[in-house]
C-alpha cells in the first residue's frame, strides 16, 4: 500500500507582512520583545526571522492601512510565568499593554506595537 501525504500536511503558516512608519522602530520592538533577528533586506522590506523560521517583513509606509478592531496576531510563549514575565517587563518599560487575563495554566494578555498593531500574547 503506497502512503499518500497531502499537500495540506506540509503546510505551516511561515510570515507576516506589515507596512510600518519606521522600519528600524519596528525592528527593535519585535527583536526587543519577541526575539526577531535580522534575516535580511530586499529592496525596501526588512525580513526579520524568529529560531522557528517564522519571517516578518516590515515595510515602511507613512501612511498605513488600519485594521479591523478584532484583528490581531499572537504569540504563544511556554507557559504561564513567561507571559506574566513578558506583560510586567512591557508594562514598566511603556508598551501599551491591557490587563492580564489569568486563568491558571492559561495566560494572555494583548499590547500594541508602535504602529498600533494588537498582539496577543499567550500559552496554551
């Protein structure tokens, strides 16, 4: 019996682009918070890649298109101290963060990056 694998099985959300007013601003939020480093630049986007190949393209734009309210993206940390951790340390160095929702061994909270971006952080 010959095994079949699905295309579907093979693929993993890998990026995100966002159109920002200062690339290198952004750059130093998402590195600061969320371990992004420098991958590299093509033309004007910025790629900064996470130790889980996850890619995020910056690019600069004066004037960015606003999302929805309900929109955001999130990242999933290991556990509950590490969120508390993450929402304390962005609290006292003036990240715009709401309160934290803690629920035992599930954690979040959501801050906004400097161009006003809702982030989830959370652990599952």
């Amino acid at each position: 019996m010959v095994r079949r694998r699905t295309i579907a099985s093979k693929l993993a959300l890998n990026h995100l682009h966002l159109h920002v007013k200062n690339v290198n601003r952004a750059q130093r939020f998402y590195e600061s918070y969320f371990r992004f480093r420098e991958h590299m630049r093509h033309g004007d986007i910025l790629f900064l890649r996470n130790k889980s190949g996850f890619d995020l393209a910056l690019v600069s734009d004066q004037k960015p298109s606003s999302f929805p309210d309900w929109f955001h993206f999130g990242f999933r940390l290991p556990g509950p101290r590490a969120v508390r951790k993450l929402q304390k340390r962005m609290s006292s160095e003036g990240v715009p963060v709401d309160e934290l929702e803690d629920y035992g061994e599930y954690v979040s909270f959501r801050c906004t990056d400097p161009d006003g971006y809702s982030i989830e952080i959370y652990c599952s």
